[in-house]
C-alpha cells in the first residue's frame, strides 16, 4: 500500500502548500534541545541496523508495544534486533491518531525512500533496504545531519561532562555545529541517597573540595566557564516543578548542604525546597552574566512504574503529566530574579496542557528593552508534540503572545532520524496560517506571512541564541548570523 504522506501532506489548503513550499520546505534546522548522543555525532559510527537507530532509546516506541502487550524482551530485553524491528512492524499499524504513526512513516520516507505503510507483512524487507542504506556514508550520523540540513544541535549535558565529543565534532568536521547544554539537575537531588557521591565527582572535575555552599557554587562557576569555552550559551532543568520558598535562606541553605555532606540528618521538605530554590538562584544569576539562554521544562512525574524503574533504570518510558500547579511558585521565582534585572533569556516548556494559556501569559510579563521575545514560552513539548498539542500551543501562543517572536520547533529525542519533527511541525504551522488566509482572518500576503514562518523555522532561533564557535573552522554555517 502506498503511503499517504504525499508532498502536500497535512497542507489542507492551496495557500498552505505554497506557504510550505516556497517559505518552509527548505529551511535549515536549529535544533536547540535534544538528547542526541555527541559521541555517535562526533566518531560518526556506522548504525548498525534499524533497530540501533529508531528503536533504542525510545521511550514513546515503548510504550505504544508495552500498551499492545509485546513482551518486554522485544522491547528493551535479549530479542536480536531484526526480532525488535519486526515486533514494532506489527504494532505500527494500531498507532492510528497517535503521532508515532506519522512520525514513523515519515522517518521511513525522509531519509531512506520508503513509500509503504509499516507492518509485519513487508518489515522484514523493509528492514533489509533500510540496513543496507544505513551502511553507506550518507547515511552516517553526519551524513544524516547533512540530509536533514542540520546547521546546529545543541545536546544536553551534565556538569561534571568533560565534552571531549564535542571538541572532536568541531576539529573533524565544519558543517554542523554541536554545542552543549548545561544541565545541572543531579546537584539538586540534595535528599537522594546518591547526591554525596555526584557531589564528590563534582567536587574532582572542578577542582573544588566542596564543603559549603559557597564550594559548590564556585564548583558550577568553574564548570560553566568551561562550558562557555565549548561554546555553551544555554542551561536547562527537567524539574517537576520550580521549588517555592517565600522565605528562602542562603544561610539556612549552606547549613543543610552540610548536614547532606555529613549524611547524619534527613531534611525536611522545606528545608529542600529552600536549598534547590536559593541554588536555582544562585545559577540562574550567573547565566544572566554569561549571557546565556535558561530553559525550564517543567510539570513531568518520574518513574512512577517503579517495577520498571528497578529493571531498567530511568528514561524507561513511565514517565507522566504530572499534577503540580506550576504557575505561582514560576512566577515568584521570575521575579526574584527580574527585580534585580538578573533574569536571563527564558524559555518555558509546560507538559500539562491546562498550563498553556497561563505559561503564555507568564512569559508576556518579564520581557525586556532591546530583547525579542526575552521570555519564550516554549514549543509543544512531549506529551503535547504532536499536531493537536502544536496547533494548541500556537494558539495560546498567538492569542497572548506575539507568535512572530517564536523560536520555533526542536526534537528532544535521542534519534538521529527525528529531525523529521521540525517538517511535522513547519507542514501544522503553514496549514493553520494558509487556513486563515484562505478565510479572510488573515490578509493574502504570502510574502509578508512566508517571512514569519521563515523566522519562526529559522531565523529567530539564529537570532535569539548567542551561539559561538568553540573552535576556528575554515567555514561556518553560521557566519552570516553571527560574529566568531
């Protein structure tokens, strides 16, 4: 059966399709935020088979075979890979509505030239065709970025990283620029019985005995210098919520960082929350010098299956929306910093979607003199990437906030092939807008809307990110946009 994903896929209208053709189609991607592998990226590894590529690590694959009862050992247990591949062929036909069953034929399509709708009956020669592709040089890790017209991915990274990969992505190669990210969550986790052994691996990367507050924050000073050396401008935390303290305490916080580091006492909740909330602070104040870009991704419940967590660590795919009122304690903490003008670029992703009108509205209220949508709020992220979540996020967006400042999409995946998800996302941006036009809600301007969604795929993340080369090249995608 021949695909349905035809040129004008999801362009529902003549405008559409010559919004997305003329002004989308062909657009570089900027993928600021993902969790792509730097190592894979930088040695350019062959992938072994299909299932190395689009089956490990992906947690949303998962849980789809976990819901239509696959085994667990073709999931992430001892199958062959081939045994993996063609559990998933069988299960892709029953994702009808769900986004894997469009993001799946898309990667199938864009880059291996895949025209079939996915199921057990052709999964093993479809697996055959696309190993055998996987084998040639375009089709490496770096081949697929130059396929994707990848200019830029920006990985996420812990502190104590020593980002050899990326070292080695800028000296071998000038096409696509990798960048890290600085991710700091593990030195919250104050009340996990493993923080005093992340404290001490800290502590030995930085060059810091870290006995109070005042070590660790000089540890992170020294580790985010180091990151800015690699051409770091962003930071980013996965929390389940901002933590409030209305009182918070910088003393109070130095006296149960002690105790942690002694491991005599369990602190209470609130002694929790004043340690994460005066060290988010702390950190957030030493972006705004750097002139770096915070992001928040905010509102997911972890490992709530516990049984799965125990057998194969976290990132298993049971994770959840979580519940958490997020917008109180968001707001509070914005104005900490904003009061004192220490508020750096913010982009703030929500999970739940009762948050989206509310997370909108918070970001209109700390922009900035001479700053373009200062404070971001972010693009559909997780449960909510796919088309109902983007096309909600676009109207919150717009209905509250000015959509012509948006930075546009990413793919936080771990998946060399989902780059497809900034084509997903340009196909629903182009369609809502030519719908529009075509009705008379906006006026018939292609070249004056083909401009917006030039930025919004595009330029405006150029734009918006202070991103430098950590290293001279003889050449830089980027050297138009911005001085080395």
């Amino acid at each position: 059966m021949k695909t349905f994903l035809h040129e004008d896929f999801l362009l529902t209208s003549k405008t559409a399709q010559i919004l997305y053709h003329q002004h989308a189609a062909n657009m570089p991607i900027v993928d600021y935020h993902n969790h792509l592998s730097p190592e894979i990226a930088a040695t350019n590894t062959p992938f072994a088979n299909m299932t190395d590529i689009w089956l490990k690590g992906d947690h949303y694959k998962w849980r789809a075979m976990r819901t239509m009862g696959v085994d667990e050992k073709y999931i992430t247990g001892n199958a062959t890979d081939q045994e993996k591949f063609i559990q998933w062929a069988k299960v892709v036909p029953h994702t009808i509505r769900n986004p894997l069953y469009h993001w799946s034929h898309m990667e199938l399509k864009n880059p291996f030239g895949v025209n079939e709708l996915l199921n057990e009956g052709n999964a093993e020669a479809i697996y055959r065709h696309c190993n055998n592709l996987l084998q040639q040089p375009e089709f490496s890790p770096q081949g697929l970025l130059n396929k994707f017209k990848v200019e830029v991915i920006v990985t996420t990274d812990d502190p104590t990283d020593d980002l050899q990969w990326h070292r080695q992505m800028a000296r071998e190669q000038n096409k696509v620029l990798m960048l890290p990210t600085f991710r700091p969550d593990k030195i919250f986790q104050i009340d996990q019985a493993d923080f005093q052994v992340y404290l001490r691996k800290l502590g030995d990367t930085a060059g810091v005995s870290i006995q109070s507050l005042s070590d660790l924050l000089l540890a992170l000073q020294n580790r985010i210098d180091f990151f800015a050396e690699h051409g770091c401008s962003l930071a980013d935390y996965g929390l389940k919520a901002i933590p409030f303290c209305k009182d918070y305490s910088f003393t109070k916080a130095d006296v149960m960082l002690k105790k942690a580091i002694e491991g005599t006492y369990i602190l209470s909740e609130e002694e929790v929350l004043n340690y994460q909330m005066v060290l988010l602070l702390e950190l957030c104040k030493i972006y705004h010098q750097k002139q770096w870009v915070q992001q928040f991704h905010l509102g997911a419940l972890r490992n709530v299956n516990t049984r799965l967590l125990n057998l194969l660590g976290a990132d298993a795919g049971v994770d959840i929306i979580g519940s958490t009122s997020q917008v109180e304690s968001l707001a509070f903490f914005l104005n900490q910093l904003d009061q004192n003008n220490q508020l750096a670029k913010t982009i703030l992703y929500n999970l739940s979607p009762a948050d989206n009108e509310r997370f909108a509205a918070l970001a209109g209220s700390f922009q900035g003199a001479g700053i373009k949508g200062k404070v971001q709020y972010g693009a559909a992220w997780w449960f909510m990437d796919q088309k109902d979540g983007i096309e909600k996020q676009l109207d919150a967006l717009s209905n509250i906030s000015l959509l012509s400042c948006f930075v546009g999409m990413l793919t936080d995946s771990r998946s060399f092939l989902s780059f497809s998800r900034h084509d997903y996302f340009r196909r629903i941006l182009c369609a809502k807008l030519g719908q529009e036009m075509e009705q008379g809600i906006l006026p018939n301007d292609i070249p004056g809307i083909g401009e917006l969604i030039e930025n919004i795929s595009y330029y405006n993340a150029i734009n918006y990110f202070n991103f430098k080369c950590p290293i001279p090249k003889t050449y830089s995608p980027l050297e138009n946009y911005y001085s080395e």
